[in-house]
C-alpha cells in the first residue's frame, strides 16, 4: 500500500477512536448500561489496533521516528498519557467527579496529539 492509502486508515482510525470514546464518555457520565455491551468492549480494540499499525507504518515509510523528530516524541508521549486518562475515565476513576475529570483531560490531551500532528510543532 503507498502512503496516501495508510494515511488515510490512519485518519480514518483517528476519527473512529475519537468518536467512540467521546460516545463511550458521555454514556459513562449517564451511566448508561451500553457500556456493558461486548461491541463496545471489542472495538475499540480493534480500531487502536488498526491505528497503531497504520502510525507504525507511517513512521516507517517516511523514515521519522519519535525521539528523533520532537514532534512525534510530543505524540507518542501525549499519547501515553491520552491511554491512561482514559483508562480512568472509563475504568479506573473511583468515582464520577473524578471519572469525568480525566475524561476531560483525555479529551484535552487528544486535542494536543491532533494538533501537534497538524502543526508538527509539540510547543504550540
């Protein structure tokens, strides 16, 4: 496959992550029993999965790796911290207050990977 077509998986992957845990945050604040449902517990897998394939590739293809370029280290470093905020906001946070605060921050976080990503510049 040639960049385009792996750029465009990538971002179609992007979006698709983004959406779903944008919907699975505010059934989280509902407490919405969908949460529960086992396509919302497998997708999500699949798509991050898919995701991290296409960014490995990218990078592969276009000889840029993080700790080299500080752009990609600013992702991958934004990218750690998106996981667990998510984590907490879906799993781990004891309570709601504190889940709906790292839901905020994941959200936040995932605003900064996406405009690095744009700008490759990590010190907007």
């Amino acid at each position: 496959m040639n960049y385009l077509a792996i750029k465009h998986i990538h971002l179609t992957c992007v979006a698709l992550s983004f959406s779903l845990f944008f919907l699975r945050g505010i059934w989280m604040l509902r407490g919405s029993p969908r949460l529960q449902q086992r396509w919302v517990k497998i997708l999500p897998h699949l798509i991050d999965t898919t995701l991290l394939a296409s960014a490995l590739t990218l990078a592969w293809l276009s000889n840029q790796w993080p700790f080299a370029q500080p752009w990609l280290t600013a992702k991958v470093l934004g990218l750690l911290l998106y996981i667990m905020l998510g984590t907490i906001a879906l799993k781990r946070g004891k309570t709601k207050a504190i889940r709906a605060a790292a839901w905020l921050a994941a959200l936040l976080t995932f605003a900064y990977i996406a405009a690095v990503a744009l700008s490759r510049n990590p010190l907007l």
